[in-house]
C-alpha cells in the first residue's frame, strides 16, 4: 500500500534532456524518386553524446550522422535522405531511434510510395479520438475517395493496413470498392487486446490498374486503462485499504474492550462465589466449635447476617464497578481500563468487608451486652442505654448500605 501511494505522489514525467523538431517523418514520394528532410536536435541538459539509428529502414534512409557530442543548448541538424529507387508502390514503416544514454525518444518514419500516375486522392480524416486507442478499442476511420481521372465508375481494390514501427503488419483487411466521382465511407478495426503499447501506422492503398494511391495517419495504442484511470484506481484502493484498516482496528479494539468487560465479570462472579464459600466454611467451624445449641444458633444467626451483608455490600460495589468502567470504555482507552481492572484488583473489596465487619462487630456487642447483664454484670439501666446506642448504631449503618 505505501509502495503504491509513493508511486502514485511520484509519478512525475522524467525530466526532458532533449528535444527534437519533428515527432513523426511522414514523406509522400514516386517510384524512384529521392526526398530530403531535415531533423534538429537540441541539448537541454549537460554535454552528452548521441547515437541516432534506424529501425526497419537501413536499405533505402541515409542519416548524415549517427554519433555526435552537444553541449548544453547546442543543437544539431541531421539530413535524413528517403531513396524510393526500386521500391514498389506501398507505404514502408519503421522508426528513428534517438539516444543520449539516459534518455530515449522513438520518432515514427512513414514513406509513402505512389505510383508515377495517380487515379485517386485520399482523404482521411482524423479525430482526436483517432490519435489515442486503448487495447480493445474500437478505431473508426472516415475515408473519402476522389475520383481525378474521369467521371466513371470504377472498381477499386483496397487494402487498409495497421503496422507498427518495426514495419510489423497488426492488422490488415481488403475490399472491393465501386466508386463514381466521390464516395465516402467508415473503416473499423478493434485493436486486440494483446497489442503492446506504443506508436502505429493507420494505412490505406488504392489500387485501379496500374495506378496505386496511398494515405495514412499515426496513432497510439496506450493500456486499456489510462494513466488518469490506473491513478484514481490507485487513489481508490488506497482509501479503499485505509477504510479497512480503520474498520479493522475499531473491531478490535471493540473486541478487546469487551474482552476486559468479560474479564470484570467473570471476576466479580468468582469473587462472590469464593466470599460465601469463606463464610460458610466460618460456619461450619462454628458448628464445630460451638458448646451448645444456643450458643451455635446465635453464631451462625450473626455469620448469616453477615454473609447477606457482605455480599450485599459486594454487589453494591460491583454494579458502581461496571458503571464506571462503562463511563471509561467511552475514553476509547485499552490502557486506562486495563490500569483501572488491575487497581480493582489490587484493593479487593475492601470497603464491603469494612461495612459488613462493623456490622457483625455491632451485632456481636449487643449479644455481649445482653449476656453481662444477664450475668448481673451490669446494671439494667447501663444495659437499656447501652442496647439503644448499640441498635442505633446498627441502624445507622443499614441505611446508609442501602
């Protein structure tokens, strides 16, 4: 993802090094005719040296020179000299290669070779839709046929052609034609989605006789997704990739939240579970322990209280337990809810055991107070006031618990 976001923010086009005159070398010459064209090169960048080559054209081009030096903002002019002695009529294609060791530049050349004596003009024309086909595009051609050697009808043979620049034949179809004066007509071909990606040769020829016309317009065939398409495709998954990840760590982080929840009850459970397994063990000693059925039945009356109490105390605790880790859960902070499980930890319940202490400690002095009166310890007076603190106590305690 982060390779394909640093790909797309650093698709810059290269920097020119140099520049050329022309970028298509389109000639129109007869049968055994020589024709001259020039090419300037120009040197933007530091001294460099060139090399120029031909592709598919070494047997009838001659290039004044294949390797120079220029210096920054020196040009250069090259004579390029098309020889059509011995060709036959027909369009050749090939390419002019021009290098400077870090950059390269591919120039189409496209000769066309007419007979000595022409019946018909050609006249395509081309759209700016022509210019750019994707693979698997639909290339349409307008073709117009003017009849300049009389007014009749003829049938005309033509064979339209689509070539690359190593001269290679891509596409290729015939037909047969009538045409009077003018006639007017759409070509189409349907690029295969093979083709490689660079610079073609649209051809048509004409053939009445002995007579051969020509015509023929340079296109490109680019990916079958345009740079402006394969960026906002990138641009695209890379939101589309971040969306996920965003979503991804919500889910988590979600489920990590409600994992420490799940801790917090599962704790708070065990926790209840093991109190009222301690005090039931407390009143099994007692039942031991005790030496008469009074004394067994007022001690296992007070531990019962005290189970109720404390786990009333407990559970009190534990619902302002969840509550608050509810209210921290909003924080969005695993951290700080795992700090705070581990700080509930750390204190237990302290504060419930308080309460229900004091609350069997309280209950415990009133049985005392209730015995040394009987003993004759005390007077009944001492004993009435002492029982009244004592319950108030007691009941102070109750609600403020409740």
């Amino acid at each position: 993802m982060l390779s394909g976001a640093y790909l797309f923010f650093n698709n810059k086009p290269a920097p020119e090094l140099f520049k050329t005159n022309l970028v298509l070398f389109r000639s129109i010459v007869k049968e055994n005719e020589i024709f001259e064209n020039q090419l300037k090169i120009t040197n933007i960048d530091k001294e460099s040296k060139y090399t120029i080559k031909l592709n598919n054209f070494d047997d009838f081009i001659k290039i004044s020179e294949n390797n120079f030096s220029l210096n920054p903002n020196e040009n250069k002019t090259i004579n390029i000299t098309f020889n059509s002695n011995g060709k036959d009529p027909g369009i050749y294609v090939g390419s002019l290669i021009i290098n400077n060791n870090e950059s390269e530049k591919e120039i189409p050349l496209i000769l066309e070779v007419q007979s000595d004596e022409t019946y018909y003009a050609i006249q395509i024309e081309t759209n700016p839709e022509n210019k750019l086909i994707k693979q698997e595009g639909v290339s349409k051609t307008r073709i117009n046929l003017f009849n300049v050697r009389d007014t009749r009808t003829h049938d005309l043979s033509i064979k339209y052609l689509i070539i690359n620049t190593y001269g290679d034949t891509i596409l290729k179809d015939d037909e047969i034609i009538n045409v009077g004066t003018k006639t007017s007509f759409e070509k189409t071909f349907i690029i295969p989605k093979d083709t490689p990606i660079g610079n073609y040769i649209f051809s048509i020829l004409v053939n009445e006789e002995n007579s051969v016309s020509t015509s023929s317009y340079q296109f490109e065939v680019t990916s079958k997704r345009t740079s402006e398409e394969r960026n906002f495709i990138l641009i695209a998954s890379i939101f589309i990739i971040f969306i996920l990840i965003g979503i991804l760590l919500t889910i988590y982080m979600i489920y990590e939240r409600n994992k420490l929840f799940g801790i917090l009850k599962y704790r708070q459970k065990n926790d209840l579970i093991n109190y009222r397994r301690k005090i039931e063990n407390e009143e099994k000693n007692v039942l031991l322990k005790s030496k008469s059925k009074k004394e067994r039945d007022k001690k296992i009356k007070e531990l019962v209280t005290a189970k109720k109490r404390l786990l009333f105390e407990m559970k009190k605790e534990q619902k302002i337990q969840r509550e608050k880790f509810a209210e921290l859960d909003k924080k969005k902070s695993k951290e700080l809810l795992k700090n705070q499980l581990e700080k509930w930890r750390r204190e237990g319940y302290n504060k419930a055991i308080k309460s229900a202490k004091l609350s069997k400690n309280l209950s415990f002095k009133l049985v005392k107070l209730e015995e040394a009166y009987k003993e004759g310890y005390i007077s009944k007076d001492s004993y009435e006031k002492g029982s009244e603190r004592i319950k108030k106590a007691h009941n102070k305690l109750k609600r403020k618990s409740l």
